[in-house]
C-alpha cells in the first residue's frame, strides 16, 4: 500500500515538472478489488467491520481517483476512468457510518443550517460519505475560525419588530430550528430588508442616499451606472456609463437588495463600496439589479428574460455576501466551503449568475485590512487546482464545477434538478424562470400557461432524460397528453426522484422534441395479471392515489412497466391508442402515465413481456375508447409488424390470428374463432 501511494504521488510530482505520465487509475482499481467483500448469488454478504479498512483509505482511493480525472489531458481516458471508477468503487456503509455521524453532530456544534448541509450532501457525488472529509476542513479547536461558519440571519434589517424579539441583541438568529427539509428562512420576503450600512455605525447618522433616476428605467435595456469616488457619492445625478463594468451577484437577505426607502434610493457608502471593488478591478461602472432593473412589472418581466446576458457581458461577476464578507481568507481550502456553504449558493438567481459569468470575483475578509474586502478569483485561487488539495476542498470544488456545467453540453435534465432542489427563491414564479435559464432555455414568459409552457420547453430541449423522472407520487400537468407524467413541482426540487443509483437511472428515454413524450424499452404486464392485493399507490397525494385506485377497479384497460422484472417499483400506464409505427418502422404502443404502485416481486415473475417499446405522453389526439391492455400487448407481439398508417389507426399485412377490423366500432376486436385475413381502413 506504501509502495503504491508513493509511485502515484512521485507521478504526479514527475508532472510538474515534466507534464503528463500517464498515470493509470488501474493501480487504485486494483487496490479496490483488494477491499471488496465476498459476493454469494450477486448479494453481498454480511461485512465483518473489525477487517474492513478504515474511512481513511476509502477516501485516500477517491482522492487518487479525482486527482487522475482531474489532471488527465486526454477526455477520452477520462470517460473510461469514469465508468471504470464507478462500477468497481463500492464503499460499506459501515465504514463511514460512524464517521458520518460524527460529521453530523460537529455541524450542529458549529451552528451550521441543517437544511444547506443535507443540500450540500445531496451534491456530493457520494452523498453523506464525502461529508467528513468536508466537515474534517474545519478546525473547531480554534473558536475564531470555526464561529465564522455559523449560520445567522441579521433580522436588525427586516420591518418584522415581532420576530426580532426572538433575536440576541445584535438582531441575529441562528438556524437552531432548522431541519433537513426546511430553514426557517429560505422563503421570507427579502424585499422589506432595510438597506445596509457601510461606512461603519457612528457615520450612519450622517450618511446621504443617492436617488437614481427612474426615467432610464422605463427601458429593459441594459443600465450600467458609473462608479463614484467618496467625495463625490452624494452630489449630483448618477451617470450611466458604456465603459467595462461589474455585475454584483448578492443576495437581499443580507441587506444589499432594494431597501425600504423608496425606488432607486440607495445608502451612498454602499454604492460607493461597489465603486471601489469596480475600481480595484479597473472597471468603469456597476451593473445592480437593485438599481438596474425596472420595477414596471412587464419590463421586469423581458429584462428577466435576458438577465444572464448583464452577467455574460461583464468584465466581472462579483459575489457579495455578508457571510463571505466576514469570512476570514485562508490558504487551505476552506473559504471554498463557505462559499458552497453561503446563502449566496443556496439561491436561484445566483445559480443563473454563476454559470452566465465570465470572470467571478468573491469578497472575503482580509485579515489584515479591515476597512476593505479582500478580493478573490473563483478559479485561481478558490477551486482545487493543484494535486495536494484535500479531498474535502476537491469535493466542494466538484459541486461549484457541476452547477456550472449545468447548460454545457453534454446537459442532463438530472443535473439541471438536482441543482434546483438545492436551491430557493422567495417569489415561486421565480422558479421556472431560473430553471428555464439554467437549462440554456430563453422562457415564453407571455405564454397564457406560462409555467406549463415553459416546463414544456425545458423538456424539449433535452435529448434524453432518465426513466428516474417517471418515479413519483406528484399530480401531474395533464391527465392525457405528451405531459401526463410531468409532475407541475418537477423543476421545484421537492418532486421525490429516485437516488441516482438506482435501476430506473440506468434506463434512457428519448425526448420528443415536439412534445415532451418520452419514449423507451420497458418489462411490461397487463394490470389484471397481478392479484390486487399485490399492488398498492406510491403516493402521499390524494389525487395521484385515486387514479391508481380507478385503474385497478378497471385493470383491462391498464398495463404495467418496469425497468427489470424484480423492481418493486412498477409504473401503472393507461396505452391510448393500439401498436403505432414509428418513422424507422418500428412498433410500439402510445399511452398515458397513469402513476407509479410498489408490487409484490415475488408472484408470478415469469408473466412479463421484455423489451417492450412505449411511448409515455399521448400524441395523437383523444384516447380510443374501450381499449383493452391484453388486445394491446397482443397486437404489439403480432406475427407481421404494422405497415402503413391511414388516418389515426394501421393496417396489418395479414393481421394478428384472433383478430378483424370491426366497421362498427372502428377497431381492432379479438373474437372466439381464429380469423387469417386483410383488412384495410376506409
């Protein structure tokens, strides 16, 4: 084991030095399949703990493993370790179980929110398991250091005299009540936070407001204001400026929002504070949305459409957040934390300002210099950069990475989720917006179902997404339609998707650029060959219970689809139309989502139809009337495949034995005795 750390790391050295080596993820492999435990009839067996290494070499595998991905020039290679690392890495939960709990109890200490630390686990890629190596960052024997990654929320800013009194006499409340699904103050109304101070508590008394002028924001184009000195802050108008500029990323719980004193009246040292940042950076001018975006609801609304475009144009995105701000700079990886930490990261529009941005500057506090933030380049000297970075700061360098990768291609529409779910907005219109921008989307924001419209778009613009996206107990959209498995809070982060590890992530659907259906190859069943008491809702919500209910107090009209035979988890469709062609002439059956049941694997497995192709989201209009699953599934594994279509049904060439066209009822209709024959549609 000593051998092999110390051939990886002098290959890395040999890296600076000489560049690549080629340094082969096969030695941490192999280390790996040393660590494995015993399989017996593909299921592990019970780990003895007391012969398992410790948390230790687990992660010093992964920091190996992150390293060689990371300083790979060759993107192909890169793939192959990938996918060589995640099928071969198996890591026991008894080995970090302790050490999580650990992690866990050391944040509570800290006062750090316990809802942004499960919304940091759920962008880690291993989950709670890359926690202590986060957590081991911070060391808590120096009470100055540790106490900056305290959560409070200064209510001396906020119009709310009632809450206040709950606060300590600096106005701050720490997030003690917080659990791991809610903050207590994720979702307040920012808008009615009193603007703050910078020119330090003895100069408030004296310090003017500057009123920027409301005409220039009868326009959504963009308005830059050129810097003032401090002399010159509170004399005259304001002036824009075509010149470089700085865009401010904040948030407006801290108090750099629109204040409570009236449009465009802003505290003079707090625009001069952002003049000076703008100056160290040789910028003309400060892009804010507090003074550069109109407050006229339908400019608001077209100056949002384009908002990553102030931030793209930018010579900087500067990151300003009062919990960054007193967070003291150091050289080892921590501020990295905080920032991933910080409220900044925990709101959407921020997210939208990240991934637009050229060049990001954050402000933290110099610790030797007080009257000034000390100002840092994201890339350079935030992010893990070099081979020695911990584990811990590589980790939460990974999750900056990932959110801004969400619009560079290859996208995956569960990227793009499982950032939003880590993420909030005090107005929940807000929402779709950022996740249409984030998506790379620009929003139909005029469109009369503006929500449905533009969760519409964000589908289509995805190729595939994975079958995990059908696995919920939401309401959906629509009943019947391309979006009846859409659940409206898809993008809102509180829709239940399945973990990424699980069998349906493996399964791809192909999205209908169109519509929104999705398209793929399923296990699949009729509802009445599983007993009833076999089935039951997945599902907390009414609505969605009711309509697993209906289907099976009628389960021939129903079919069920798995990802593999002995999934508990099954989705109840309703099919809409018999077998339909496809434009490479390939059969499959159209449907509506209906909801997803747990079933009882162990009857009758051997009753499933492999490979099924379906089409999730009917598009050809109104469902058939009286269709029945079993004549579906019988057309679809008929002798000769359909061939052409007329109007919205298909001849066979000859059709299924058992079967004709019924003038009548203008369908398919199995009989008693066998019929061979040809049918046509008139």
């Amino acid at each position: 084991m000593i051998q092999w750390i110390s051939c990886h790391l002098t290959a890395l050295a040999h890296y600076h030095q000489h560049g690549w080596p080629q340094v082969k993820i096969n030695l941490s492999l192999a280390v790996l399949r040393c660590l494995e435990g015993p399989r017996s009839d593909e299921k592990w067996n019970h780990l003895n703990s007391y012969v398992l290494p410790d948390r230790t070499t687990y992660d010093l595998v992964e920091w190996i493993y992150r390293v060689d991905v990371d300083y790979s020039p060759d993107r192909e290679r890169v793939s192959t370790l990938v996918a060589a690392h995640s099928s071969t890495f198996w890591c026991p939960d008894e080995v970090y179980e302790e050490d999580i709990k650990g992690a866990i109890r050391k944040a509570e200490r800290l006062g750090i929110c316990k809802y942004r630390l499960f919304n940091l686990i759920s962008c880690c890629a291993r989950g709670d398991q890359d926690l202590p190596a986060l957590l081991v960052m911070i060391d808590d024997t120096q009470a100055a250091t540790a106490s900056c990654f305290r959560h409070q929320e200064d209510f001396a800013l906020r119009d709310l005299p009632a809450v206040v009194s709950f606060a300590d006499s600096s106005g701050a409340i720490n997030h003690e009540s917080c659990t791991a699904d809610h903050c207590e103050f994720a979702l307040l109304d920012n808008t009615r936070v009193a603007q703050k101070h910078k020119c330090g508590e003895s100069n408030i008394p004296s310090c003017p407001l500057i009123q920027f002028p409301q005409t220039p924001l009868q326009t959504a184009d963009r308005l830059v204001w050129k810097s003032v000195e401090l002399s010159t802050a509170s004399r005259g108008a304001p002036s824009l400026t075509n010149g470089e500029y700085i865009a401010i990323s904040h948030v407006w719980s801290d108090g750099t929002g629109a204040g409570t004193k009236g449009p465009g009246a802003v505290n003079s040292c707090l625009f001069q504070y952002f003049s000076e940042v703008a100056k160290a950076l040789h910028c003309e001018g400060v892009w804010w949305d507090t003074i550069s975006i109109p407050p006229d609801p339908k400019l608001r609304a077209k100056a949002l459409r384009n908002m990553q475009i102030n931030f793209s144009s930018a010579k900087h995105t500067v990151v300003h957040d009062e919990y960054l701000v007193n967070f003291p700079w150091k050289d080892d990886g921590t501020p990295c934390l905080a920032l991933v930490l910080s409220p900044w990261f925990t709101r959407g529009w921020t997210a939208v300002e990240l991934i637009s941005s050229r060049s990001i500057k954050v402000l933290f506090k110099d610790p030797n210099n007080d009257r000034a933030p000390l100002i840092k380049d994201l890339r350079k000297d935030i992010l893990a950069s070099r081979f020695h970075h911990t584990l811990g700061h590589r980790t939460a360098t990974r999750i900056i990475r990932r959110l801004q990768q969400t619009n560079v291609e290859p996208r995956s529409m569960r990227n793009l989720m499982q950032n939003l779910k880590s993420r909030n907005n005090s107005w929940p219109r807000d929402r779709i917006v950022v996740a249409s921008l984030l998506a790379g989307v620009k929003p139909d924001l005029d469109a009369v179902n503006m929500e449905g419209r533009v969760m519409q778009q964000i589908i289509t613009s995805y190729p595939q997404v994975d079958a995990s996206v059908l696995i919920h107990g939401s309401p959906t959209i629509v009943d019947h339609g391309p979006l009846s498995w859409c659940p409206l809070n898809l993008f809102s982060g509180s829709t239940p998707i399945l973990p990424q590890n699980g069998t349906w992530e493996a399964l791809r659907l192909d999205i209908d650029k169109g519509s929104g259906s999705l398209t793929g190859r399923f296990w699949a069943r009729t509802l009445p060959s599983l007993r009833q008491n076999n089935i039951e809702p997945f599902s907390m919500h009414s609505a969605s219970q009711r309509k697993i209910m209906l289907a099976l107090q009628h389960p021939g009209e129903y079919l069920v689809l798995t990802c593999y035979r002995r999934q508990r988890l099954c989705l109840v469709i309703k099919p809409t139309r018999l077998s339909r062609v496809d434009d490479a002439g390939r059969k499959f059956i159209e449907c509506d989502w209906v909801g997803v049941a747990l079933m009882d694997i162990s009857y009758d497995p051997e009753g499933w139809f492999p490979n099924v192709k379906v089409q999730i989201g009917a598009t050809s209009g109104p469902p058939e009337l009286g269709l029945k699953a079993e004549d579906v599934l019988d057309i679809y594994h008929g002798q000769e495949r359909p061939s052409t279509q007329q109007g919205d049904y298909f001849s066979l060439e000859p059709i299924h034995e058992g079967y004709e066209w019924s003038i009548q009822h203008q369908r398919w209709e199995k009989h008693g005795a066998p019929y061979l024959g040809l049918s046509t549609m008139h």
